[in-house]
C-alpha cells in the first residue's frame, strides 16, 4: 500500500495543481461525510473498522473546520499547513487497518481506497495560488 500511496503523490506533485480551495473544502466535507456514513455501516459488522471511520471523520472535519479557506470556521491553521495535515492523514487512513488487524478484511478496501483519494485530492490542489507543479516539495520544506 505505502507504494501506491508514493506513486499517487509523486504522480499528482508534477501535475497542475486544478483545484481551488473552495472545491477542495467541498471535497473535505464530502470524505468527512463518507467516512461517517461508513461509520454507520460497520458497526454491526466490525467495531474496529466503524471506530476507524469514525476517528477519520473526525479528524478529517477537524481540519477542515480550523483551516483558513472557504468552509472552515475558525483561522487556526494555514491552507498550506492544510494540505501537509492531509497527505499524513492519507497515510493515516490507509495504514489503519494493519495497525488495527482487520488488514484481511472486506472493511479494509475502503480504508485504502480513501487514502489514496485523499492523497491524490492533496496532491492536485493549489495550496500557493500559483497553480504550478512541486508545490508539496515547497510546503515540506517550509513545515521543517
């Protein structure tokens, strides 16, 4: 998995950078959304894939709230400090089903399959408003 999580980084990271904040919030609160629902989902089925969900929702609402652009309600953090919260919540969600052992689940599929949205979301979004390519590079180097 952490292979495919790499490719969809590095292949988005080159591309043009296509979506704005505005729809990146939408896009935010709709994977906010879909982690809840699936929430819902599991928890007959499997109460460590439910409260996986429930925990990704809620971190991914969390940012969402505090980020400074269209749809967040607070200015706590910076859209470009957005996008490097997002990419390790990626890694985050993808990576949870092995930390919680129902790797070899049917539940797990839809773990793996968000993070890679999620990773390729971050990666095709303009976080300095000059739509170029490398921006995560960028981003990186200013966080450390």
């Amino acid at each position: 998995m952490p292979l495919l999580m790499q490719a969809a980084r590095w292949t988005t990271n080159k591309m043009p950078k296509l979506i704005e904040p505005k729809a990146h919030a939408v896009i935010d609160y709709a994977m906010a959304a879909s982690f809840f629902g699936m929430a819902a989902f599991f928890w007959r089925r499997n109460k460590r894939a439910a409260l996986s969900s429930l925990l990704c929702g809620a971190a991914e609402t969390i940012t969402a709230l505090c980020t400074d652009y269209p749809g967040g309600v607070t200015q706590e953090i910076t859209f470009e400090t957005h996008g490097a919260i997002d990419f390790g919540l990626s890694g985050l969600v993808a990576s949870l089903p092995g930390m919680l052992r129902f790797n070899d689940e049917p539940e797990s599929r839809f773990f793996r399959v968000q993070g890679i949205a999620l990773a390729t979301v971050t990666g095709l979004t303009d976080f300095t408003g000059s739509g170029k390519g490398g921006q995560l590079e960028e981003i990186e180097e200013r966080a450390s």
